[in-house]
C-alpha cells in the first residue's frame, strides 16, 4: 500500500508544480520513497512557515532516481510526479484512510475543548457535526472501495 509523504515546499516551486512546469523534486532520500507513493506538498514560505492559506498539492510519485549516480549525491533522490486524477480506486485508499484520521482528530480536539471550556456555540456543534459526517462519509468510501477487492 502507498505511503502518504507530507513534505514542505517553498511558494516559488510550490506555483511551478501548481502550473505543472515542475514535475520532479530533488529530496533528502530519508523516507524511502516508492513508485505509487503519495507527495502531500504543503506550501511555506522562504523561511519553512506554512502560509496561513494553508495550501497543498497531492501528487503520487511515478519514478525515484536514487542518488549515487549522474551526479546526485548518494543520499538524495529525484522524485518524479504526476496527478491522482487518473487513479484508480483502490489506489486512493491511504489518501481516504489519511482524510478520516485528520478529520476525526478535528472533530475530537472540537469536542475536548467543548468539555474542558464547558461553552458549545451552535457554530462550533456544527463544525463537529459536520467533520464526524465527513469522517462517516469517506469510511463508507473506504468499505465501499475495498468491496471492489473482492
């Protein structure tokens, strides 16, 4: 199964990657990158921040040149990328599975501070309402999606 990759990616390249001009990322080589792999680039400004718009990009890896050769250093890669758009189903699994978690851990810190604060807004109700529905509906993709194993 893909491994989900959340990487920092500066604005400048972060617009090349948007506008598809950049299509390839020299990386430090600690992850263990792999074909089908998941990059979740989410976008800093010049000194690593992430930007308070808070945008990323997901792409999935479709070739790793490994250092050590045509002049990268050993423990650095290239990673090459393209859209998920053309996935297929089962392919978009850790993708779901990382959606539910944020969701369900948003839903959870929403739900901590109403029981530690002992105030609830209607607004905040319906932030949780709404990302535990989220959660419910991407779980309900998941099922669905590893039915199409069978």
């Amino acid at each position: 199964m893909a491994t989900i990759h959340k990487i920092k990616i500066k604005s400048v390249h972060f617009n090349d990657v948007l506008a598809d001009r950049k299509t390839a990322e020299v990386r430090f080589n600690d992850r263990d990158y792999q074909v089908g792999d998941v990059l979740y680039m989410e976008e800093v400004d010049e000194n690593g921040i992430p930007k308070e718009d808070g945008k990323a990009i997901v792409r999935s890896i479709s070739h790793v040149l490994h250092g050590g050769q045509y002049g990268i250093a050993p423990e650095f890669c290239v990673l090459s990328f393209v859209h998920i758009a053309g996935w297929q189903p089962l392919q978009m699994l850790p993708i779901l599975k990382m959606l539910a978690d944020l969701l369900e851990e948003s839903a959870d810190c929403m739900d901590a501070y109403i029981r530690q604060h002992g105030n609830i807004s209607t607004d905040v109700k319906h932030q949780i309402d709404d990302a535990m529905l989220g959660v419910h509906i991407t779980n309900s993709l998941i099922c669905e999606i590893q039915g199409m194993k069978k």
